[in-house]
C-alpha cells in the first residue's frame, strides 16, 4: 500500500466511491487548488484507491494552525487492515512539515471503530462537546 497527496481532479472523481457522496466538480477544483486543503489517498498494490483523508488547516490569531481532519474513508474491502489508521499518521506527519501544532477530529460518540482508528494512531480523547451547525442553503 502506498498514501499519496492527491492533486488531479480526474483522479478524485475516478475514486467516488471513497466519499460520502459524489464529488462535486466545482468543489474539487476549489478545494485542490488551496494550499492549505489536503487529500490523501491510499492505494492498493495494483494502484486502485482503496482509502481517502481529508484535512483543512485552521489558523487563528492566538492559537497558531492545526490540522482538521475533515473526512476518513475506506473502501469496504480494505477495512480492518490499517488503512485508516496509516492515513490518519499520514496527515499528521503532513501536518507536523506544514508547522501544525495540533490535529483534530470531531466523530459521533457512537462510532466506536471511528474512535478506535483514531486512538491507534496516537489520539486522546477529550471531554465531549455539542455541535452546533446552520444551514446556508
């Protein structure tokens, strides 16, 4: 298994069925075009994409810039063989180049193997907290 960034629009979209729905072309574009938005990719032996993560880096004026993971997938095939858990110590070696102080993720407080892939590699749980959200549409 190799992780590599990932920077063509055509390969994202050949690699659909790693997101939550379709990627979008317009959005693609946007977000492989901002140097501070990441998207990596796991790929299988034969070259097939067989897992993604998605980070954003934040920055604010009093804390510095942390590495968001915005989104984790892996192929249904490919779970439960460390894809996830390589991905996740992908971006966070990323991130720590980039001069990240911190990564962060946020998941339900019912998705155990969401919170276990994230523990193995090398996150602390925190005290839990409410999302709250809009909708601009």
């Amino acid at each position: 298994m190799r992780i590599e960034r990932v920077a063509d629009a055509a390969a994202v979209h050949r690699a659909a069925d790693l997101f939550d729905s379709p990627p979008l072309a317009d959005a693609t574009e946007r977000f492989l075009a901002d140097p501070t938005h990441h998207l990596l990719f796991a790929y299988d032996d034969g070259g097939c994409p067989i897992g993604m993560i998605s980070g954003v880096e934040t920055t604010h004026p009093d804390k510095g810039t942390e590495m968001l993971i915005y989104e984790l997938g892996v192929a249904p095939a490919a779970r439960l063989q460390g894809v996830a858990t390589k991905l996740v110590r992908a971006l966070a070696d990323l991130a720590r180049r980039r001069g990240c102080y911190g990564m962060w993720v946020g998941t339900e407080t019912d998705n155990e193997a969401a919170q276990a892939t994230y523990r193995r590699a090398g996150a602390v749980g925190e005290a839990p907290f409410v999302l709250m959200s809009w909708d601009l549409t």
